[in-house]
C-alpha cells in the first residue's frame, strides 16, 4: 500500500499518481467480491494497516492570533517519515503518517512530524497548535493556499467555506475491498458519537467559549456532504449517494464526499474523520488504536455475516450533537435506548467492544494505561477550559496548547 500522504493534486508540492493531469476525479479501487478469495485470505485474520492525518493551526507566538504563514512553516520543516502539506487556508498545515502497522510505530511518527512543525514555526516566530478550532484570529477572512481546487470551493459555497477552516485528525484503516468498507462503516455508525466526545478539543473559536467541547464538528456539519454517513447496504448505494450530491452542487467533486466515515477515493482504505485533532501525540494514538480496534472487530463480524446494528439517521444525529455539546466530562446520548447516560460510561463500552481487536503491540495495555492519564488530566476540551478559568485570559490557553502539541501530556499536567 502506498503512503497515505499521497493526497491533493492541488497543491503543486504534492502531485498524486492517482489523479489525471485533466483534474478529473481519480476512479474508485475495484471491488474485490469476498466470494473471489479463499477462505484464509478473508478480512479479520491480521490487524489491517493504519495511518493518521493531523491538521493544525499555525498562529503568531507574541500575539497568539491565527497567522497566514503556513507556507513559510512547511518550507522549513525538515523531513521526517510523515509528509507535511498545505491544508486549504494559510492559517494551516497537515502532516500525514506513513502506512503503519504498530502503535509504537505511529507514534514515533507523529511526535517526530509535530516536532519538526514545531522547530520549522519557531524559526519564524510562530508556533503550531493542535486545535480543532483557531481561539484567536478572525478566521472568517483566511487567505486560500494555492490551487484551483481551494478556489472552486470557495466559489461555488461562499460563507460554507469557513467550514474548512478547523482542524480534525484522520484515521485511514486499509480495507482493499469497498464492500466490505462499506459493511464495516455501518458497524462503526454507532460508535460515531462517542468517538467525537473521546476527542473533543475545541471549546473556543475567535476569543469566545462556544458552549460546545467540540465547535469543529459543529461548523464542520454545516456543510451538506458533511456527518454521520448515512447506512449504506452496497457500493451500488453508495455510488447512487454520491451521484445525487454531484447533480445537486453539494460536492464539488467526490473528495468532498465528508462524511464522518468514508470510502477512501485514492487510497485502500476506509478514512475514519470523526475527530478533532488531538491536543496531543499520545492520545492521537489512542484515538487512532481504538478505531483500529473496532475496525478489526467489524472485519471479523461481517466475514461471519453478522448485520450491522440498525440504527436511524435521526437517533445518530442527536447523538453526535451532544457528544459535541458535553464532550467527554458530560452526557452520552445511547443511539439505542435514547437514554442519557454518563459519556464515559459510553467510552467503557466502545472500549469493551474494540477490546478484541487490539492484539498487537499490547494495544490493550496501552489503551488502559492513557484512559487512566486521561481521565486524570481531563479531556483537550476540558484542559482548555481549566486554563482560561485559571486567570481568565485566553493566551493561557494558547500556552497549554502550544506546550501539548510538542511535549505531549507530561505538559498538561497542572
């Protein structure tokens, strides 16, 4: 499988094999039918690879505002085995693992890409800052990267295109077979909600606490190929789904195809998107081995026929706002019973269902131990919180925010 940081042809650094030099949309894997491969060649006998994206914010390190110098930033980065890239505004920057098989190998993956964003923006006089939301700076009016795709976008949505500007982290699972991507997302549709509330980093947007520990999902979910993906029971379907929001103007093209999980257009993989970035390296990991786990789970159920679970769009997308809204220190709401119940009540049952998929490099053992500092620390939503409410003063914030992306959870200590 090759890197997944072989992304946007859009951005003349970064030319993708998988996409024509015409700028038409590069064509879907094929379908592998399950039917076609031996009995030992059927998903769920290994852990599947797995990558991660990260996007941040680049911001002044006097003044703590969002800055339009992510170009500079990416020009002075070193290389590292993760491939760092313009996101579709200035004020961001992206860095994309290699295909991992391990969590040990991630996460040297990811600290070694923070530092060197880190090294790369203090050389100008900035800093990084993994954020789902910019807390300071007027974001509404930030400059495009270079690239007509970006442009195009900002054409045909107008204000939807300040959507874009958030911060998320990216979990690709490889998944060659598109159907059985397809059944594995129906799997995770359950899961959805307590994933965002485990990753929820973004109270605050241009100098205000939004009400909500993740803001990102919420201006994210304004645009209307955006959420929860709907249940999708083939790739006939899916392609039906996809049709209708190109005829409509909804996507530009099927990269915009956002949903909270999603088929991979130029990789083998199904995209996990559900999350904020996270407020630090270690528990980007966790983020990423939780969704592996349950990944690995859903492979083995739909290889022995199991239906995924029926569950209403609506139910779904209750559930995702007030994940959104409490975030992990408030209320779930279960998709199921439509009961409210405390959200790490949720988490200890994704975790009891991901638990059989994480059998390699003591996953298990790594997951307990982090869930313990979590929930020490508290969430990237809460600690930012818990820094404003310290002295008041939102540079406070941006300091914890700044240490985190580098230094990982020693520095959110109290």
């Amino acid at each position: 499988m090759e890197e997944f940081s072989r992304r946007r042809q859009d951005h003349p650094r970064l030319p993708s094999p998988a996409m024509p030099a015409s700028g038409t949309d590069p064509q879907p894997y094929p379908v592998v039918p399950l039917a076609a491969r031996a009995p030992e060649d059927l998903p769920g006998t290994a852990p599947p690879t797995f990558g991660v994206e990260e996007e941040f914010f680049v911001v002044d390190a006097d003044t703590r505002q969002a800055s339009a110098q992510a170009p500079e930033v990416l020009a002075a980065a070193r290389p590292t085995g993760a491939e760092l890239c313009a996101e579709i505004t200035r004020f961001q920057v992206e860095a994309a693992s290699p295909v991992c098989r391990t969590a040990t190998e991630l996460s040297a993956s990811l600290v070694s890409a923070r530092r060197s964003l880190t090294e790369a923006a203090a050389a100008h006089g900035l800093a990084v800052v993994a954020s789902g939301t910019a807390v300071l700076g007027d974001v509404g009016s930030a400059p495009l990267s270079e690239g007509r795709r970006y442009r195009a976008i900002a054409e045909r949505f107008g204000a939807l295109r300040d959507a874009h500007v958030v911060c998320g982290c990216h979990v690709h699972v490889g998944i060659a077979d598109r159907e059985v991507a397809l059944a594995v997302a129906n799997h995770l549709r359950p899961w959805l909600p307590t994933l965002l509330a485990l990753t929820a980093n973004s109270p605050f947007r241009r100098g205000r606490d939004t009400g909500h520990a993740s803001w990102r999902s919420v201006i994210w979910a304004r645009l209307p190929s955006a959420g929860p993906p709907p249940w999708l029971g083939s790739v006939a379907e899916h392609e039906r789904a996809v049709t209708e929001m190109l005829r409509t103007g909804a996507i530009l093209d099927r990269r915009m195809v956002y949903w909270d999980v999603r088929l991979s257009e130029h990789l083998p993989t199904l995209e996990i998107r559900v999350g904020d970035v996270a407020a630090t390296a270690e528990e980007a990991v966790l983020f990423a081995v939780l969704v592996r786990g349950l990944v690995s789970v859903a492979l083995s159920q739909v290889a022995a026929g199991d239906p995924a679970p029926p569950l209403s769009d609506r139910a779904l997308r209750l559930a995702m706002w007030r994940a959104a809204r409490d975030g992990l220190e408030g209320h779930a709401l279960d998709p199921f019973s439509a009961d409210l119940v405390p959200a790490r009540r949720q988490l200890d049952r994704l975790v009891e269902a991901a638990m059989p998929g994480l059998t390699a490099d003591a996953e298990g053992e790594l997951v307990e131990r982090l869930l313990l500092r979590l929930f020490s620390l508290g969430s990237g939503a809460h600690r930012q919180r818990t820094a404003y409410a310290r002295r008041g003063r939102l540079s406070d914030v941006l300091d914890l925010l700044v240490r985190q992306t580098t230094h990982g959870l020693d520095a959110a200590e109290p």
